[in-house]
C-alpha cells in the first residue's frame, strides 16, 4: 500500500496530558506533626500550600492493611466516614492552625504518585503529584514536595498471624490516639526496643491491659528510661523467646503461644519489632534512597524539589541496628515456625513456596517445577525480590506487598546466606496506595489524548494479515481500521 | 574462552525461545543477558497470543497449548479471545475484523450483548456486541519467560545472567566470539535478538536494523471473579484477567525515547493510569470497583512496517537476528522454531518468513523516523 508520511505520528503521546487542575509553591505529602510544621512554615512566608493526608482512611482500605497493619482491631466506627473525619481533626490541633496560616488541608486524600521528567520519560508538561479521595482522583502541580509520610509497620509472620488480632505498633497509636477506634483489650507486644516500649505505654494510658512484652534477644533492648517506665507500670518481659503461634476464633486472636511453651490470654499481638520509613512516593519516582540499619530501612537521599521529613526521612539514629535487629527475630521465627507458615497473605505463599519459588496453587507443578528452588536461581544470579514475587506471587496482593516485602528481602538474605543490603529494594509502583478504576480514571480527559489513542502503536501496515498484503483486502484494512499518523 | 555452538544475545522471550529450539536439536547453546532473564518487554506486556497477522500464526496457534507440557513449567495459558465494541465505531470496526477472519479460515463468532456478558461477566449493557476468536489465547509472560529459561537449562543449555555483550569479534566474514563484560564466548553462530538494543548492537556488526524504541504503560488491578473467557479486548484496550483474577490492561498513545547498546535507563509509568483506567472500567463496568493495585512500563522496538524481522544475515554469514516489533511475545514459540530452522538449516521449515527479512528495507529512506515522527520528544 502506499503511505505518505506527515512527520508526526498521531498515536504518540506528545501533547496529549491534560494539565494539572492546581499548582502550589508547596505540597506536603501527610499531616502529621512534621508535616504540618513544614506546611505552616511555608505558608508564613507567602508560598502557596496544600496539605494532604489520607486519613481518615476508608474501610475497605484498613481491612486490607493499607497504609497500617491495622490487623482487623479497629472499632466499627472506622465505616463512619464523617465521624472519623472529626476524629482525626479534632486529634491534630495544628491543623487548624495551619489553616489560619493559609495552608488548604485536604484530609481522606491520599498521594499515589509523584511524576517528572527524566530517564525514559519527556513527555510530561510538568512535574505533578496525583492524588484521590473517595469520589476522584487528580493531578496538582508544584514547585517543591516535602514527603511527610511517616513510616509503617514492619509485619511478622508467624503461625496464626494471617487472623485479625495481629497487628503493628503504628497502626495500634493511630487507632489509639488519632480514631480512637480500636477494638481489643489485652495486648501481648512483640519486641522490647523503644518502639515496643512505647507502645506498651501508650496501651496503658489508654486504659488497655498489657499481658506481656516478648523479646527474641537475651536481655530487653530500649532505652533505660523506658525500661524503667515499662517496670514501674508492671509490665512484664520475656526475653529469649519467640511467638511460636497465635491461636483464636472467629473473632480473631484468643491466645499467644510463646516458644518457651507459655500461653498467654489475650486479643490482640501487636507486632512492635520496627518501623519502616514510608518511601513508597520517592521509590515508584526513581528518587534516590539508601539503606540506613540506623534510621529503619531505606531512606530518600534527599534533594531540593523532593524532601523528606519525619520519620519518612529515616527514625531518629540512636544508634541502634534495626535491620539487625529484624534479621534476629526473623531468624527466629522461620527456625520455629513449620515451612508451611503463610509469607504473603494476600496470595497465600508459605515460606517454603516462597524458598522454592514455587507458582501459586492455582498451577500445577510438575516434576521439573518442584526441583526449582532459589538454590537453583542462585546459579544465575543474585536473588532479586522483584523476579521471586512474578514467579511466587509474594507481595503482588492488594495490600501491595506492605505485609511481607520486607520479610521476603530478610528471607532471601537468610537463605541466600548474603548480607541484608545486597537484596534489591523490591520496586515500588505507582498507584502506591489501592485506588479503584473508578476512581482512578480520568473522566475528563484532554480532546488530544482522546484523538491519540490507539490500542498499540497506530502502525497500519502492522495488522494486515500476510496473505491480505498486495491484494486489495489491504487497503480496505486501512482504510478501516486506521486514520493514525498516515495520509 | 568460554563457548558455545550458539551464543545468543539476549535473554528475552525471543532469545530464549530460540535457545530451547537449539537446545531441543542437541546444539550446545549459551544465552548472555544483560540483567535477568525477560526483564525488558518479554516479562511485562499484555501477554497475547493471537497474532493472525503473522506468517508465524499458524505455528504460534499450533504450539501455544502444548507448552506447558513440553517445557515442563507452567505459562498460564488460556485459550480464544474476545474483542468487546464500546462505540458504534468499533462494532463497525471489529465486525470488519470477524468478516476478515472468517475470510482467512480462522474461526470467529459475533456476539450480542447478552452472549458478550455470558462469556464476560464483568462486561455490561453498554457495549455494543463482540467478537469472539477461537483462535489464539493468552499467558503470563514473566512465568513463561522462566519457563524457556528453565526449560533451556534442562536441556543442558547456559543462560549467564548480569552479563551485558559489549561487542563482536569477526574474522573471515564470521563472528568468531561475543565479547562481554566477563571475557568472550566462543561461537559457531550468533543469534543477536536483544529487544531494544538490537539497533546498537547491529551497528557494531556495521548491520543497520531500522528500529525505533518507545515506551508503553499497563496497570493491573486486585483479583475479580474468575470469568469464563479472560483475554479480552476491546475499547482500544489489549490485556488480559490473568489466572489469579487480576486485570492487566494496556493501550494509549506511546512515547518515542533513544535507547543506547546498554539499553533503557529507565521505565517509568505516567499519569497516563487514570486513561486507562477510565477505559478499563468503561469496557468492563462491573469491574470499576476494583483496585489498580500497580502500573508499569515497557521498552518496545519497532520496525518501520510494525512488521519482525526475523533474517540470517549473508555477511557476517552466521549471524541470524531477531526483533519482533512489538508481537514477540505471543510469537515466542514459533519465532524461536524460525530462528532454529535459520542456524542450522538457513532456512524456515514451516513458513515463508522472507516478508520478515531485512531485505525490505533496501530503499527506506534515511530519515524514515522522521517522516513517521518517531522521534524523542526534544
């Protein structure tokens, strides 16, 4: 067929987006004490600032762990929208002052991607966040970002864990101290570093019975002071020991079983062994972050346009190894608990399925199959999280990997007998929080991206069948199906 | 000097699909791969296998469903596809497209809205009608790239991973060694079917393969439903729900990017998610509810004509390179049957693949970019 070329192609996307809907001097990405204070400080020197955050969370998005691991102990009130959204107003005094300050606040709106220029892409106008709430998602435009996300629960598996019961130490507080919605009584607190000490703390004062804290090493782990505040309040430490298991009903945890054989009443094992900076925003945007032992994980290199503050820069250095720390309770858990010991929940994937990059349950293994393992990948090349999760499906669930992907890189450097800080950083990908179709769609899109759109790359002469080509059927075919980039 | 009878450059779905072939004839095969095994475009595209157009379909519909047992691991493959119309345009289109099948053989049935939503739950009233391929299918491509891999190895194969090919040692019209980062390998013959780095790679050869490379975005949502029919298109979208439930879904305009011998820098995902996703829930309603849980992107080469190039070169003379043009994928199977025939039978037992040749080019212009506006945004 013939084709005259126009020296465009109508199916590429340059100038096909949309505009953002707002730009601000500033965008501050979580609204708690540090985000807020960045906020407010901005705005006392005349820049234009909108301050998101995305609590009160909805729901279906706490039932999946998201951002927290709430473990299924909030209160029913957590499905009131309204409420919550007083709750968590009236939990933040700084937010009003940061309105006063001219500060916009959108509250129940989450970030789910920060967009710019670079490597592989130039076809942005400028450089966006995109964010949604419960009704539509959107594009705003700035100047300067400051993440201000926090840091999140570091989960644990153990036999039992996958009930509703367990849960994490930042979900606890912010159930605690910001919902007040949380629905258990008697806690039994992994770990006896600062984090879990505070958190016993904090379950006190909010009139909450502590049957005990757990400790993996020989001797409990935080500050002095602490200590000293835990004792005084009668908590008591078991240290040497491991959670060999949860058990409990239809309502979730009853018992933890200790691996020194003890039970212990009670409905809630909150899992206070770390706290992971909040990356997610800087990894999917290719942003520069490093492994720290010191300040929790990975922590955003920091840079002009994209800063980080908060516990999302990195725990405060007390110069303790909290990576160490985990591979210890790690260690400790897979030497005790059976290979069958669910990894990922969402997909369901044992640690031995993990270990043997084994396919999901839905596909058949044949013989070859189940002589894979990692030893068997090891031979060609370093373990890499983002391979083992395709071929297990660890971390590919809805909670989008924030229950296991830290235990699956310890594991993989467990098995692989490799320091932590070789396993990749498993990628993160935008939309970093769940966010429905619906919601998630541009319903407005630009007549430029409609006219683009073509369902691969608009190249008329690609589809014609080989028998149609030379024959009249081929020009009927173009005519047909393509308008795109030729005459 | 490490080596091999065949030294294959790169160890995507093409290059190791070729690599089981060889190894499956007995030949002695190293595969050399930049990073891992399928990490460009062969592990994450939409994962179809209905490429009627090709001279290759009739070998990639004939081999498709017996993967899985002769490479011994699981591909997830599915059978047939539905392509669901959202606007009268594209009932008009894709009754076009049936008439044409039922032309060339291939067996297709138009359905009305009711039997779109029988086969398609997640579909609504909103569509027009659709047309059903009993043809083709689809499968997860990550899975089956290991697959090959594994697969290759069983057969006694080498696959060297993390090790990017720098060069070419020729002598007497040959290419005599493939030079890495970690010393040569030794070749009899050379299969170079590296994806978005085969136009550099070529030119070291003094071959120039006319390919633009460019950037394409899928999203995935949370698992739906198992439906009875999961390679669905429509709506100028290609996906598939996979066999976990999970809707993968691509389409939209693409971005045009350069891409050196040591392949993309990068692969971002872009807002370009809220279009698909507003496509995704228009073509199947009853899904609108469901979380996008990820987004990624891929690095695509194409041809001028859209079309692979699949050729054995007459100088150097033992040379055979592979780009498939955005289809090698679904092709896998019967490209690599092709690439085999070429090393050691110079010539494809089962089709004629001279469309496929880099003959064609002979005339292109020299701004053949241009003139299609292929180019990088400035």
């Amino acid at each position: 067929m013939e084709l005259n070329f126009t020296g465009t192609d109508l199916c590429a996307i340059a100038g096909t987006r949309s505009p953002p809907e707002a730009r601000y001097d500033l965008v501050v990405i979580g609204a708690g004490r540090s985000g807020t204070a960045a906020a407010i400080a901005a705005a006392k020197t005349g820049s234009s600032v909108l301050l998101v955050d995305e609590n009160p969370v909805s729901g279906p998005l706490m039932g999946n762990d998201v951002p927290l691991y709430f473990g299924g102990r909030m209160t029913a009130a957590t499905q009131n929208s309204e409420r919550m959204l007083e709750a968590i107003f009236m939990s933040a005094p700084a937010l009003e002052q940061a309105m006063e300050a001219g500060v916009e606040v959108l509250l129940g709106t989450s970030a789910w991607g920060v967009y710019r220029n670079g490597p592989g892409v130039s076809s942005l106008p400028e450089q966006v966040v995109g964010l949604a709430d419960r009704t539509r998602s959107w594009l705003v435009g700035f100047d300067r970002i400051v993440l201000a996300t926090g840091a999140r629960d570091l989960a644990l598996a153990f036999p039992g864990w996958n009930q509703p019961g367990v849960m994490g130490a930042a979900a606890l507080r912010m159930l605690l101290t910001r919902y007040d919605a949380f629905a258990g009584r008697r806690l039994v607190v992994l770990g006896s570093h600062d984090l879990a000490l505070q958190t016993a703390l904090v379950a006190t004062e909010h009139g909450l019975e502590v049957a005990a804290l757990v400790e993996v090493r020989d001797a409990p782990q935080g500050s002095a002071d602490l200590l000293a505040q835990v004792a005084a309040a009668g908590i008591a430490i078991r240290c040497g020991q491991s959670i060999a298991s949860a058990s409990g009903g239809i309502e979730g945890v009853e018992a933890a079983t200790l691996t020194s054989g003890e039970v212990i009443d009670c409905d809630t094992i909150c899992v206070a062994v770390g706290l992971v900076p909040s990356i997610e925003l800087v990894d999917a945007m290719h942003g520069p972050r490093a492994l720290n032992p010191a300040r929790g994980g990975y922590i955003p290199s920091g840079e002009e346009t994209v800063s980080a503050v908060g516990s999302c820069a990195g725990l405060a250095d007390t110069g303790f190894d909290h990576i160490c720390y985990r591979m210890d309770w790690m260690r400790a858990l897979s030497a005790t608990s059976a290979p069958d010991t669910i990894i990922c929940q969402c997909e369901e994937v044992t640690r031995a399925d993990l270990l043997g990059v084994q396919p999901p349950n839905y596909l058949a293994r044949p013989a070859a199959m189940g002589a894979r393992s990692l030893e068997t990948l090891l031979g060609d090349g370093p373990a890499n999280p983002d391979q083992i999760k395709r071929l297990t499906r660890a971390g590919m669930g809805v909670c989008q990997g924030r229950r296991c992907r830290d235990q699956v890189a310890m594991l993989l450097a467990i098995e692989a007998d490799v320091p932590f800080g070789t396993i990749p950083l498993a990628t993160h990908r935008a939309p970093v929080r769940p966010i429905p179709l619906r919601i998630m769609a541009d319903w407005h899109e630009s007549e430029a991206m409609t006219a683009a759109w073509d369902v691969w790359f608009g190249i008329p002469t690609q589809w014609v069948p080989v028998q149609d080509i030379g024959t009249p059927h081929e020009d009927e075919h173009r005519q047909m199906l393509y308008t795109g980039m030729y005459e | 000097m490490s080596g091999a009878e065949v030294v294959i450059v790169g160890g995507g779905v093409t290059g190791l699909s070729a690599g089981w072939w060889l190894a499956r004839s007995g030949v002695k095969v190293t595969v050399l791969d930049k990073g891992i095994v399928g990490w460009e475009a062969s592990g994450r595209n939409g994962g179809g296998a209905s490429h009627y157009q090709s001279p290759l379909f009739d070998e990639e519909h004939r081999m498709w469903p017996q993967m899985d047992d002769l490479l011994g691991y699981p591909t997830e493959h599915q059978k047939d596809r539905i392509l669901i119309a959202m606007t009268e345009r594209q009932w008009e289109q894709y009754r076009f497209v049936a008439e044409r099948h039922k032309r060339l053989g291939h067996p297709v049935d138009v359905l009305d809205v009711k039997q779109v939503q029988d086969a398609v739950p997640l579909a609504g009233d909103n569509c027009f009608g659709g047309v059903h391929y009993r043809f083709g299918g689809h499968a997860n491509p990550q899975r089956t790239v290991q697959a090959y891999a594994w697969a290759l190895q069983d057969l006694g194969g080498t696959i060297v991973q993390h090790n990017a090919v720098t060069g070419f040692e020729t002598a007497g019209g040959k290419v005599t060694a493939v030079r890495t980062a970690a010393g040569d390998y030794g070749c009899d013959t050379v299969v170079v079917a590296p994806g978005p780095q085969t136009a550099a790679l070529m030119a070291q050869l003094g071959i120039a393969v006319p390919l633009a490379n460019a950037r394409a975005e899928m999203i995935i949502t949370e698992p739906a439903p198992m439906m009875p029919i999961g390679g669905v298109d429509g709506h100028k979208l290609y996906g598939r729900q996979t066999m976990r439930g999970s809707l993968a879904y691509g389409g939209g305009p693409h971005e045009w990017i350069d891409v050196d011998a040591t392949g993309p820098a990068a692969r971002p995902s872009t807002p370009l998610m809220r279009n698909l996703a507003s496509r995704l829930a228009e073509l199947l309603p009853k899904a609108a509810h469901l979380n996008v849980i990820r987004s990624w992107a891929g690095v695509i080469e194409n041809s001028p004509d859209g079309r692979p190039i699949i050729d054995r070169l007459t100088s150097p003379d033992n040379v055979v390179v592979a780009s498939m043009s955005g289809v090698g994928f679904g092709l896998s199977p019967a490209s690599g049957h092709a690439i085999r025939d070429l090393v050691l039978d110079g010539a494809c037992s089962f089709a004629d693949i001279g469309i496929l040749g880099l003959a064609r080019f002979a005339d292109l212009e020299a701004d053949w970019r241009e003139r299609r506006g292929w180019m990088p945004i400035a």
